[in-house]
C-alpha cells in the first residue's frame, strides 16, 4: 500500500514529510494517553475524598458521635466542624470569679 501525501509548493522536496507526520501523530497519541491517566488518577483521588467524608459523617451520626465505633486500618481522623466552647470549671476559687464579674462592670 503506497501512502500519497502532498507536499507543498515551497516546502523541502527531500525533507521526510511522511514520516514527520507520522511522528506527530505519535506524539499526540502519547499526550492524549498521559492526559487520559492523570484524569484517571484524579477521579480516584476524589472517590477516595468522598469516602472518607461519608465514614466520618456515619461515624458522627451516632448518638455518641462515634466514640465508641471501630476505626479502620489508615483511617484519618475526622475534623471536628463547628465552634468549640471552653467553659470555666464551676467549682474552684470564688475570688478569682468575684474579681471577673467587677472587671468586667468597669
């Protein structure tokens, strides 16, 4: 089978344009394959994200907040959401409390 290519007019007669056309035709298939596995990878690693986020959320949806469920083997732990209060002990100094509550009414 003989491939026929047209060369144009002011283009090199001795220059090997089928082969130059082949080699570009490798270079594509090559990054077209190269893009296919980095979206590939990237498909992964948002599966694997979302797994993670919906175990952390079961583990969460209990009644202890998954205190007292198993982990599994390479879990990472859950961040905790939300604003975290940090109350004064209620037994202690009562000093320390009557100064508090006349700082603050200056």
């Amino acid at each position: 089978i003989t491939k026929k290519l047209e060369v144009p007019e002011n283009g090199d007669p001795y220059k090997d344009w089928l082969g130059d056309r082949e080699d570009k035709k490798k270079e594509n298939k090559a990054k077209n394959e190269l893009q296919r596995l980095q979206n590939i990878s990237k498909e992964v690693k948002l599966k694997s994200n979302e797994i993670s986020s919906t175990v952390n959320q079961a583990h969460v949806s209990t009644a202890s907040l998954g205190k007292f469920q198993d982990k599994v083997r390479n879990e990472k732990k859950a961040k905790e959401i939300g604003k975290h209060k940090k109350f004064e002990p209620v037994t202690g100094n009562g000093k320390s409390e009557k100064e508090k509550i006349a700082g603050s009414d200056r």
